[in-house]
C-alpha cells in the first residue's frame, strides 16, 4: 500500500467548504462540466486577469499564528498618558470572553430583521441610555465610527438645521482634538463650511456668519472650562453649540446637556475598550429632542410586537442615505455595534458608583502627580483639570531630556512644541505608577522625588461649584444589578440567545458576505501587543505594526492592481468619500476645480450619491436598462453633455444586480475619454479576487470591504474598514493625519487615528497570509458556484430577475417576489416566515423593491445551501395555499409569521393551520430550534411613540399587570 505525504493541515479547505464531491455535484445540478466552464460563462473574457495572483505561499493556521507573533513582538507596548481621546483602560475579561471573543456576538448582522436581533438591540439601548444619562441630553444614537467623525456629522446636521440665511461658518476651539479639526477641515471644505479656529474665549458669535460652535470638555491640553457664558452667547445669537467631552469625567462634571450644549459627542473607548492603535471604538453622539429626526447614523427605539409586548427596532431615519440619497446630509450606514456592547456592558457591570470610583481615583491621583511635581519645582499650568496635568518646562533640551528618561522607563507622555509636556492618567493608573513618574522627572532635574505612601482619606474637587455634578445618572435596574460575574455572565447569555448569528446557519445577505470569520483570524485581535498601544505613540515602538500595514497594502495593491492603498478609512462609507475625495484633490491640483460632476448608476447603493454630495459634487443619475444593467447609451450621452464638468463616476462592480456587466470597460473609457475618474464600489469585491481586478477594469479607485470580502466580522452591525486603492497619479491626495504623518501626508485625514481602526487590520492579513493566492482565487470561484446553485435551484419557484449572456448570476442574485403581492403576500412576509426556518433573511427590497438578494459565500457547504434552498421553496409552497385559497389571504401562516414560543404555547389554538406547522414547518427544524422572541414588530408604533433609552422604572409596573391580565385572557 503506498500513500502520499502532502499538507494535512490546509486553511483553505475550512474556509472554502464544499469539497469535490459537493461541488461536482452542484456542477451538474448547474448543468456545467467543470468550474472553470462555469467561471468562463460567468466572467467576461475581456476582464479576466492574464496571470495568478502573486502573494505569499498560504500558511496554516499553526505557523500563521506563530509567525504572526514574532510580527505583533516588533511593537513595544509603554504605559501611554498621552490622553488626547485614548486612555488605558481594562475590559473586563467576562466581558472579552464572552462578547468580544463570542462568534454569537461577532458574527450577527446588522439588525434588519429585529425580531431575532432582539439580544444586541436591548444592548444597544443600554449604550444609548448611558450616553443620554452622562450627557444629560435627550437623544443618544447607537455610536458614530470614532469620535473625530461624530464630531464632523455634527457639524453637517446643525448646518442643515440652521435657520441663518447664508449662514456658513463653524467655530472651533483650539482646544478641540487636533485630530478632530483635522477631519473637520477635511469634512468643511467641500461643503463650503468656513471653518474658523481660535479662543473660545475671545470669539465674537455675534457675526452673521456663525451657525455652529464646538468646545472640547475637558479640552485638549486637560483645562476643564465652564463653558456656560459661552454657550449662553452662543444662544443669544442662534448659534448651535456641540459639546466634545469625557464620559469618565462626566461621572463628575456638569453634564454638556446642563450647561446647554445642543449636541455632545466623543469616544467610549475609555470604558472598557482597548486604545488598539487607534481602533475600532464607538464615538458617541448625542442631542436634543428636536433633532430626533435628523440625527445621524443608527437610532434603536422600543416599539410592540403583534401581541403588544414591548420590542426594540431601528427607528426612524436608520438608512437616511438610501431614502433620501443625493439629499442626505450623512453618508453613514453602520455602527459600531460591537464596541458599543462592550462600553455598553462595562456600564452594566461597573455600575454608577463603580464607574464613578474610577474617575475619583484618576483625579485623586492626578492630584498627587500635581503636588508631587510641584515640589520638585515644576510648574502646572492648568486651573482646573480632571485626569491630565499641563506642564511647563524651562527649555527644549530639558523637554528632550525628560522624554529620553521617560521612554527608557517605557513611559509615554505628550510633548508640545510650546515646551510643554502633557500627562494624562487613566482608571489603570495606580499609585506605583504616578511614583515612576515623579523619579522620572526627578531624575531629569537632579532631584529626590518624594516616596508615596498611600491616596489620601478623602478627595476635594477643587473646581467652581457650577462645574461639579450633583445630577444622577445610570439609575435604571440593568445598571445596578449585574455586578456579580455570575449575574453579568447570565444576562449577556440572555441577550446572546436572543440572535440569530452565524453560529445558528447562514446569513445569505446580498451585497453583506457574511462568510466565515475564522476563529484563528480573530486570536491576534485581544493580545496586548496588538490592542494596548496609544494611536500617537512614536513609530519606534510599532514596527510591528508598521510591517503589518506594509504588507498588507502590498497585498491589497497586488489584489487591486493598483499602485497604492490606504488603510484610514474606518468603513465603507468612509472609504467612498475618501476615494472621492482623492478624486477631487487630482481635479483641484490641475486647476479643475469646476470638475464637480458625478455619474451614479440607478440602481447604485444609497452611500453613493450622499457620499458624492459630502465631497461637494453634484450628483447626476444615470439610467438603467431593464436588465439591470447600466443605460449605456444615457451614460455615454450624459458623459458629453457634463464633459467640461465630470468628475467621475461611482460604479459596483459586478453590479448592484448581481451580474458582471459586459460593457464594464467601455463605460470606464468613455469617462475617461471625457476628463474623468472611475471609482469602484468595492461592495461586490468578493466575485473579483483572483478573477479580475478595478484597475484590469479600468476603475481609477475601489474602497475594499476588509469586513466582508476580507472577513472582519460584521459584529452586529460594526466594526468596518473600508481601505481605499488608487492609480499612481491619485495616490498624493489619499489621507494623511495632522499628529501622526501616514506616509509623509499631513492633512486631510477622514478617520480620527492614522491608520484607522488598526487593531482589526490583523483579521484580514491572517486571511491573506492563510489563503494565499490560490486559496483566494478559488474563494472567489466557488462564491460563484454556490449563488448559481441557488440559483439553479430556486429559479423554477422564484423568477431571478437578472443574469449574464450564458443565464448565469456573479456572486449573488435577485428574486422576483412582486408578484405575489397579488395574493397580498409582500416579500416582508417570506423575510419574517424563513425565522421560523432558522434562517436570517436575504437582503429585502434592495435594489429593487419588493425581491430577495440573496449572497451565499464561499464559506457554506452545499448542505447548508440545500436546508436554505429547501425553506425557501417549502415557503413557496405556502404561497401556493394563500394563491390557491386553501389558506386563508390575511390569517395564515406567512402573515402571522415569526411565530414565538408564547404563541404556540397558549391554552386555545385558534388559527387556521397547525402549531406544528407554525413552528416546525420542516423536520430539520426540530433539531436546532432558534425562536424569535418576539413576534413581528409594529415599526410604525416605534415612530410616532419614540423611545431609544431603557424604558423608565415606573412602566414596568404596568407591563406586569398587563402581562397577567393577557394570561388570563383567550389566545392573541
């Protein structure tokens, strides 16, 4: 017997997983010989790459992991009080296990379906209730991507609230974040927003001029000022006033919403989420009542299911860029849903009193560093501060000298041009750490440091009385009751148990790729070499990271074919703008400032246009033809007509529609013949990698989705990061960074941290580094193989709306479901009736209203696609009944649909069909349940009667009478 040694321990085969037998025999059932017939007829030959992709060998996940450690070592991780937003703090690790290590947590998507999102909602409002009760406004959304952008989004809302004619200038303290007025900057200009920074306490708000102002509280260099005779000016003259501020510190200041702020943002990474180099945290927004239907981004409210039991959902303006498209005043469409369970649940388990403790011990011991310098003859100059000293020092050799002892005790501090230095202390900090930095500086001025022997008995706030909280905040129950680790590990499981993630089946959502995220991908993410460095460290101790961030734009480049890459952008909404951008500063540094037009297909995602509009363009839509695809001869026509004016065009490449358009590079030549740029909606990415690329198309730019083809996890609803490639002549206008320089570019960041949010870049080059060319190309091979087998398998059940020349779809496809509407059945009732199936919906109504798009991936076996397949041809089956008469057109199974544990379990069934058949509708049902905790949620309900915090302590009383009163009565 002979048998051949080879590799037993391939990634590739876990990530890709229908094997040969399974794909041969989707291949028939697609009615293909071989794969490469099926790629042949699917992909047009004219766009094909001529050769393999050139990247590393694939690794397994053993020797990934092991040559991935020797990478993170490189960086060096110093105790960091340089403050400027991000402060050492410590997630508690039942938390880390359980939320943020849990593919029931990270896998979920965002939640559309609220019915079997129940769990991360109810969490979400947590985070909201904590932003509102510290902020003490009225309003608090379900987090911004950091808190440099919440501020910019700010801006953008309060100038479309403004009732000032011609009023377009924002006053921005020089106190703000200097990376915060970075962005805005970049955020202003091509909006015609003149952006005026100085004193706020020499600003004359008087000027017509003014519509806006923004503060920061405590400010940059730690001064805590009163800002009420600011805000009051501010008010006499019909200027709005955004508050930027510390949520440690507001557990002991006057909150922004007492002292009249109109809207307060920040960061809430301080509660519990680690600095990761930059990122991902949930920056916070929140605002009075009267902008609750303008706020941007994601707000959950509380509304009642049809059985009249409390139910949480997305509420109001959710997707505001889709409904109002060039109109929008925002271009965000995600969250960061994970990082906001996290600073959420920190809240949870700390508590008020605990949270409050650690801002108490921070001051204390700020104190203690102030009196301890003090005597060693420094000087600090802030008046009143909460956790950072402000230092002055005699020369600039003494500051070079300090920050040379500092780093060789691996201490960082901030170092200003002016000759000062910055300390900023965290809830980490303890007393053995503020005596290293006393013999520090003792050592630099020849001194003794005095020992410290303990925190004194009591702390007194020093600060004007107008300045110290006495309001209450975090009161409600879920604040004061989980402090046990028993009782926190209970509730989050609740709450898990409540969603549908990846780990229950797939997720076969059209233009999302939920694929795998491999658990080996996901290990790097929580060591502290990856997660514990401040974003403004120096680049010697993060050459770990720089090798990180080289090797993967090489990658990304040599995916692309493009000539660089920017790693910024923080999601995919950040990434079209910044592309956009790019493409503007070209225009510009030509002396085309009059190129301001952009081309957007019909049928383009909702981010396109209100991205466009952000980078000051306007917006001219091109037509579709009625197979979906690109009006080519209304392109080509309305490319002349704006010649002297167009900008670009926005394209998705394989289309929006599922198919790989054949006149792809026709179109780009013709912008190009006419002065313009193309830039690629990397959406779709997923049917690209290996095949063909942007730049092999003709596209000038692509935003790529690292969280989905390149599976960061979608984490309910974020983290993302949406990297940009561009040509060699748009590379100088990517975004640079005003602290840290990003490849030598200074200005014009779109993202508060250089590079973004770092510490999840490892997911995506643990995925390259373990596929490898091949892996990846074959990734993308059987991502087609699977939707055309979905496709092959529904299309005789559900009419697919669009396909190539040879019958086939890319990567994913769209069912009609239009028709059934004559039956009165809408596609909202095959989304809510494949949760009793144990199934997430496809994509509903996008692009086109009333279908299914519906995205298998590379990562699902054909098992899994057959269990799909086969609820939803069994739901057409249901159809049939309401169609044929058989069942009843308003009381049957799909319309009362999800159906819940409660509402089979009632003392009298008196629907027409069977509890069986409600709730067991298949038999592979029976042996993995998943129930909807809620039936179908009224939306409307939610709207007229908003409530987006935990419902007040008053109201449970009444529920509980009311739930006993529903278990006396008939079933519902």
């Amino acid at each position: 017997m002979t048998l051949k040694p080879q590799p037993a321990d391939v990634f590739e085969d876990r990530h890709n997983a229908p094997g040969a037998d399974e794909q041969a025999a989707m291949l028939r059932t697609i009615g293909v010989s071989s794969i490469e017939q099926l790629i042949d007829e699917t992909v047009p030959p004219a766009i094909r790459l001529k050769k393999p992709l050139d990247l590393p060998a694939a690794l397994s996940e053993r020797a990934f992991l092991a040559k991935f450690k020797q990478i993170a070592s490189q960086n060096q991780v110093f105790k960091s009080y340089i403050g400027l937003g991000y402060h050492d703090t410590t997630l508690p690790p039942v938390i880390q296990r359980n939320i943020l290590e849990n593919p029931g947590w990270y896998t979920a998507y965002t939640p559309y379906q609220a019915e079997i999102a129940q769990g991360r909602l109810e969490a979400l409002i947590n985070y909201q209730t904590m932003v509102i009760d510290l902020t003490g406004l009225e309003i608090a959304n379900a987090s911004l991507l950091d808190e440099g952008t919440a501020a910019a989004e700010a801006m953008h809302m309060l100038h479309s609230q403004t009732k000032k004619k011609g009023a377009n200038q924002y006053f921005v303290s020089e106190q703000v974040l200097p990376q915060t007025i970075d962005l805005l900057r970049t955020r202003a200009t091509p909006v015609g927003i003149e952006l005026v920074v100085g004193d706020h306490r020499e600003i004359d708000l008087s000027a017509e001029g003014f519509f806006g102002a923004m503060v920061q509280y405590p400010a940059a260099d730690g001064e805590v000022f009163d800002y009420k005779e600011f805000i009051g000016q501010a008010r006499a003259n019909n200027v709005f006033v955004v508050m930027a501020a510390d949520l440690l510190a507001l557990t002991l200041l006057t909150s922004p919403g007492e002292l009249g702020a109109d809207v307060c943002v920040g960061n809430s990474q301080r509660f519990g989420v680690p600095m990761g180099y930059g990122g991902p945290h949930a920056g916070f927004f929140s605002c009075k009542d009267q902008f609750k239907r303008v706020i941007p981004g994601r707000l959950i409210g509380q509304s009642i299911d049809a059985a009249g039991n409390k139910a949480f959902r997305m509420a109001l303006q959710t997707r505001e860029q889709h409904i109002r498209r060039e109109k929008a005043t925002s271009n965000i469409c995600t969250a960061q849903v994970l990082l906001s369970v996290l600073a959420g649940m920190y809240a949870v388990y700390h508590g008020p009193q605990r949270i409050q403790q650690f801002a108490v011990n921070t001051h204390s011991l700020a104190q203690t560093l102030e009196a301890g310098l003090k005597k060693l003859g420094v000087e600090q100059t802030n008046e009143n501060y909460f956790d950072t000293l402000n230092l002055r020092l005699e020369s600039a050799e003494l500051q070079q000298s300090l920050r040379k002892e500092a780093e060789a005790a691996r201490l960082n501090f901030r170092y200003f041009d002016e000759v000062r230095v910055g300390i900023s202390l965290n809830q980490n900090t303890e007393l053995h750490d503020v005596a290293d930095i006393l013999d520090v500086f003792g050592k630099v001025l020849g001194k003794e440091a005095d020992q410290l022997v303990g925190l004194p008995e009591s702390l007194e706030l020093t600060w004007p009385k107008s300045l110290v909280r006495t309001s209450d905040y975090l009161t409600h129950p879920v604040f004061n009751t989980h402090h046990a680790e028993h009782e926190l590990l209970r509730y989050m499981k609740q709450l898990e148990n409540k969603d549908l993630s990846l780990a229950h089946s797939m997720i076969p959502l059209g233009s999302c790729t939920m694929k795998l995220n491999a658990t080996a991908e996901m290990i790097p993410v929580t060591w502290p070499e990856i997660g514990q460095l401040h974003p403004f460290a120096p680049l010697d101790q993060t050459k770990g990271y720089q090798q990180i961030f080289a090797d993967l734009q090489t990658w990304l480049c040599e995916i692309t074919g493009f000539a660089a890459v920017s790693l910024q952008p923080n999601s995919g909404a950040q990434g079209e703008y910044a592309g956009l951008l790019a493409i503007r500063g070209y225009h510009e540094a030509r002396g085309d400032h009059h190129r301001n037009v952009s081309l957007i297909p019909a049928s383009a995602h909702g981010t396109n246009p209100a991205s466009a509009v952000m980078a000051g363009m306007e917006v001219v839509v091109v037509k579709s033809t009625e197979d979906g695809n690109i009006d080519v001869a209304d392109l080509k026509e309305k490319a002349a007509k704006y010649a002297d004016r167009l900008s670009c065009l926005m394209v998705t490449y394989p289309s929006t529609h599922g198919v790989y358009e054949e006149t792809i590079v026709d179109i780009c030549e013709t912008i190009h013949n006419h002065g313009g740029r193309v830039y690629m909606d990397g959406a779709n990415m997923n049917a690209q990698v290996g095949l063909t690329s942007p730049a092999n198309i003709g596209a000038d730019v692509c935003h790529l989705n690292l969280h989905k083809t390149f599976c960061i996890p979608h984490g309910g609803g974020g983290p993302g990061v949406g990297p940009i490639g561009v040509v060699a002549d748009l590379a100088p206008y990517l975004p640079g960074h005003a602290v840290v320089a990003v490849e030598g570019r200074t200005n014009g960041s779109v993202s508060a941290a250089p590079w973004g949010s770092a510490s999840i870049l490892p997911i995506s080059y643990a995925y390259i580094s373990m596929m490898g060319g091949e892996g990846l190309t074959r990734a993308t091979q059987i991502a087609i193989l699977n939707a055309n087998y979905i496709k092959a398998r529904l299309e005789e059940h559900y009419p697919v709306l669009y396909s190539g020349s040879h019958g086939r779809c890319a990567h994913e496809m769209i069912l009609e479901c239009r028709h059934f509407k004559k039956a009165g059945i809408e596609v909202e009732d095959i989304a809510k009736r494949l949760m009793d199936y144990g199934f997430h919906a496809p994509t509903v109504s996008f692009p086109v209203a009333g279908t299914l798009m519906i995205e298998p991936t590379e990562s699902e076996s054909k098992d899994e696609l057959d269990r799909f397949c086969d609820a939803m041809i069994s739901i057409r089956k249901e159809i049939a009944e309401v169609e044929s008469g058989k069942a009843d057109a308003k009381d049957n199974v799909l319309k009362h649909a999800p159906h819940t544990a409660a509402t089979v379990l009632v003392h009298e069934w008196t629907r027409p069909y069977s509890r069986e058949k409600a709730v067991y509708p298949m038999e592979y049902v029976r042996a993995a349940k998943f129930w909807p905790t809620v039936s179908r949620i009224d939306s409307a309900y939610g709207d007229r009667n908003l409530i987006c915090s935990c419902t007040p302590i008053e109201q449970y009383a009444d529920q509980e009478e009311e739930l006993v009163q529903a278990d006396k009565g008939p079933s519902y």
